[in-house]
C-alpha cells in the first residue's frame, strides 16, 4: 500500500501570458517534473494533470508557472434529496 505522500492527487496548473504562446514546451518541463499531464487547455493557458503532493514546489519551479492549485471536487445533491 502507498503512503498518503507517495499517492498521486490531481493539480490545476495556470501559466504566464507570455508562456502560453509555448505551452507546449511548459507541458513537457512539467512532465520532466513529474505531471502526469491529463489535458491542455490551450486558450485558459491551463494544464490539468496528477503528481504527488510532495512535487509541488518542483512544479511550482517550471518557468512560466504562475499558479499550481489542487484540484477541488464539487457535488450538489440531487434534486430530491433531503439536504440541499
């Protein structure tokens, strides 16, 4: 079994203005960093992927990186269910 540290979570990761121009050589800095890259959203200069938690500085360090933000899970109840 993998420790909580060892267990991949999943990161938002937005870059600079100037860096989304060449997300593409972003991507691949970051996988060299250990981002398993899941999608590219070229036009929000956004890069959605799974690392360890411990790895976020490394990412962080990639140039052009202005934010890396863990990803959040959002659930509404259905509407008939007793707690809205």
């Amino acid at each position: 079994m993998q420790s909580h540290r060892e267990e991949s979570i999943g990161w938002i990761i937005t870059v600079d203005e100037k860096s989304a121009t060449h997300l593409d050589d972003v991507v691949v800095e970051l996988q060299a960093a250990g981002l398993r890259v899941n999608r590219v959203l070229t036009s929000l200069g956004m890069i959605n992927g799974r690392a360890r938690e411990d790895q976020w500085e490394t990412l962080a360090a990639v140039d052009g990186v202005v934010s890396v933000d863990r990803e959040q899970e959002h659930r509404i109840s259905p509407p008939d269910a007793d707690v809205q």
